[in-house]
C-alpha cells in the first residue's frame, strides 16, 4: 500500500502518514490528534490555515532498508 489514497482511508491512531492538499499543492509529514481532533504537522508546517488534506499515503522505507 503505497500509493495515494483519499483521506478518508487515513489511519486516525496516531501514527505519521504523508499527507497532500490538491488545492495549495502542499505535502507534509501529519498525524492524527485526538485530543482536539484533526490533522496536525510533524514539523513546523503551516497547515493550520489550510482545509483538510485531500490524499495521504504511508511514509515511505529509506532507500536500502532492511526489517528485522
């Protein structure tokens, strides 16, 4: 599953997804906040202004990483 999904089918546990805004072209690392529910930045992003995101999809392996 690593391709772009609506966010509607976003994992809301807490866990960091990239998330994508269609309208401001913008892409940042979010997570779901529960304790004032919506989506927040990982970083010092300025989603705040923003709608929703549109799209997410899981933050991809590094290249060469190997599970263990």
């Amino acid at each position: 599953m690593d391709q772009w999904q609506t966010i509607g089918t976003a994992p809301r546990d807490g866990s960091s997804i990239l998330g994508w805004w269609e309208k401001s072209q913008t892409l940042a690392v979010i997570y779901w906040d529960f304790a004032q529910p919506g989506w927040l930045p990982e970083d010092d992003t300025d989603i705040e202004s923003m709608s929703a995101p549109t799209h997410w999809m899981p933050i991809p392996k590094p290249p060469g990483w190997k599970d263990t």
